[in-house]
C-alpha cells in the first residue's frame, strides 16, 4: 500500500514515537576508549597535538583515567603502549616489565571490573615502526618486484606476536588484540594462550585492518610511523570488500572471538558485510584521522562536534557493529547521559 494510505511521517511525529521504533540504539556499553601510556612519573599527562583532547598518560595518570571511564559507564579501555626504547626486534612488546605490562597490573588493581584489553602488535616497539620483523639481509625487498614493507616477515613476527599476547595475560589482560596482519597470528597465539593456561583470554582480531590514511595522528602519538615504506605489503587494500570477508573468517576458523573491521567510517559497508558472513561480534576501530576530522570541522565552526558524533557513532552500530572503538567514547557517554 502506499501514498495516501501509507504514510510514514507518522511514526516520526513526536520523540516519543521516534523512540518506540528506533532500530538501532548507542550506549556506553558498546564503547570503548583507547589509552596511550608511556613511563613518565607522577600524573603526566602529555597532550597530543594531532589528536585535542587526547593524551599520553603516566601510569598513574592512565589508572585515573581508567577509572574515569569506568565511572561513565564505559565497559573497557585498549591500552596503547610507548617504550622508553625501540629496538629492531620490538623487545619491549613482549617485556613482562614492559609499559602495557606495567600498565594492566596498576589499571587491573585499581578497577578489577573494567575490562582490559591490550593491543598486541610491535609498531610501537621496533625502531624501523613496522608491525613485524624484517626479513634478513633484505633481500625480497631489495628486488623491484616487491614493495619495501614486503620485507616484513610473516611467521618469524607471529611468533613474538604470540609471545607478547602471552605476556599481556600474564600481566592480567582481559582481552588481547592483534592489530599487526600478520597470516596465521590469531591461531598462533590462540595456542600460545591456552598453552600457557590463559584458555579463557578472549581475542578481539583486527582482521579487516586496511592500510588507511586515516591513521595519522595515532602515528604522531605513537609515534610508530614506518621508518621507511607503508604497511601495504600486511594490511588491507582499500579497494577490497569480498577479501575482508575472507580474513574475518580465517580469523573465525583460527579461533577468533571477536573480529574487527578497521577504520570504521569509509568502511561501513565492510562492517555490514562481515556481520552478515560471521554472525560474530563485530568491532568496529572508529580511528585517529576520524577522530581529528571532527575535532577539525568542530573547531572552525563548521560542524556540531555532539551531534556528528552521536550520528556517527549510530551509523556505526546500524552498520552491524557490536562493539566500537573511539577517542570520543567518554565524550559519547557523557553526552548519551544527558
Ligand atoms: C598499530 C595500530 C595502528 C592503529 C591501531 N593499532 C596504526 C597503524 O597500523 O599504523 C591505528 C589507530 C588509529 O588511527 O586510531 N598496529
């Protein structure tokens, strides 16, 4: 039936009814903030210019914000670590007194039911900001065939991917999640975790991570941009939907807990497709670049920073995400309060 009988401004009249049919709903519950925590003493908090608003935070510091978090409702944090010291081999992801290390047990102590979850990836520890380790002697790279970052070696990274999800666990960790591409990672540290009795660690996989503009200001405050090259030759071509269901569902068969799709914005479609073709929880990386557009377009008085956020946030969850990742999640909160 339609036009006259059918007319469906009348479910839109008043919010009351808006309400009553609203298909998709936001709440703090489904957010989660990301934290980037270096060894700095006291209550540092040292601000990120590409990022306003968003800081990197001494232990303490992120132990407080943790708590703030927690106090709006939101369910979890994801710890982004800065080591004192870069080393080609990425020996502070895996360090047992590494910074995350150090970081989970003080937040975990503090505030024993917000969940933890760690980034495991060695971008922030090696001194060359690649996810892995280089191939020795270079040689892929050094033919012209191969993109530089070709370079990075798959199974020699995955095993110390492993070893620092193992180490996350120990340090008390709800949750780990790779971020790196590597082929065969979330098996292997699926292994390495229930080998070392953490069976009941959950993984959150990055398995739709696209080799995105929009991770520059996270670069600037993790400071882990490639020292030479990109991260083409690991992560997603953006052009790409029906591989991006593929990688969710070998992260699936590899024993997966959660997949992500990242950034979420440009990739909406992608976070449709993989719900559809997991029926898993969906996590969705609403990222830095996204982040600082808004922040952008706020500040030159272009854009309602409230309200874009709210609606993008929503079209997020509409897409199909369970679970979102954003530097605006307490912002998010608070607002949803009011
Ligand atoms: C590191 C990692 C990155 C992000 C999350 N984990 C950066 C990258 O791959 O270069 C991006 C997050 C953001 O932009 O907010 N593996």
């Amino acid at each position: 039936m339609s036009f006259p009988a059918t007319r469906l401004r009348r479910l839109r009249a008043t919010p009351v009814l808006r309400e009553l049919v609203r298909e998709t709903r936001l709440s703090a519950a489904d957010l989660v903030l990301p934290l980037f925590v270096q060894s700095d003493p006291g209550h540092q908090r040292q601000p990120i210019t590409a990022l306003p608003g968003v800081s990197r935070l001494s232990i303490t510091a992120a132990v407080e914000e943790a708590g703030a978090a927690r106090a709006l409702g939101l369910p979890a944090v994801l710890l982004f670590g800065i080591p004192d010291r870069k080393d080609a081999e990425g020996s502070g992801a895996y360090d047992d007194e590494g910074i995350v290390q150090l970081a989970t047990r003080a937040i975990k102590q503090a505030h024993p039911d917000l969940v933890v979850m760690t980034d495991v990836c060695l971008c922030e520890y090696t001194d060359h900001g690649h996810c892995g380790l280089l191939a020795a002697g270079g040689a892929v790279g050094s033919s012209s065939t191969f993109d530089d970052d070709a370079n990075v070696d798959n199974d020699s990274s995955v095993e110390l991917i492993a070893r620092t999800a193992v180490s996350h666990a120990r340090a008390g960790a709800d949750v780990v999640a790779p971020s790196d591409m590597m082929d065969g990672r979330v098996g292997a540290i699926r292994s390495a975790l229930d080998g070392d009795g953490f069976e009941d660690v959950p993984i959150v996989a990055y398995s739709a991570k696209f080799a995105s503009a929009f991770y520059g200001p996270f670069r600037e405050a993790a400071g882990s941009a490639p020292a030479f090259g990109d991260r083409r030759g690991y992560q997603m071509d953006p052009a790409n939907g029906d591989e991006a269901v593929r990688e969710a569902l070998l992260d699936a068969a590899e024993g997966a807990d959660v997949v992500m799709v990242k950034p979420a914005l440009a990739y909406l479609d992608v976070i449709r497709r993989v719900k559809d073709a997991t029926r898993m929880p969906v996590a969705a990386y609403n990222v830095s670049g996204e982040y600082a557009m808004v922040k952008a377009g706020a500040a030159a008085g272009a854009l309602d920073e409230r309200a874009v956020v709210l609606e993008t946030l929503t079209s997020i969850r509409r897409a199909g995400a369970d679970i979102i990742i954003s530097y605006h999640a307490k912002d998010a909160a608070l607002w949803l309060q009011t």
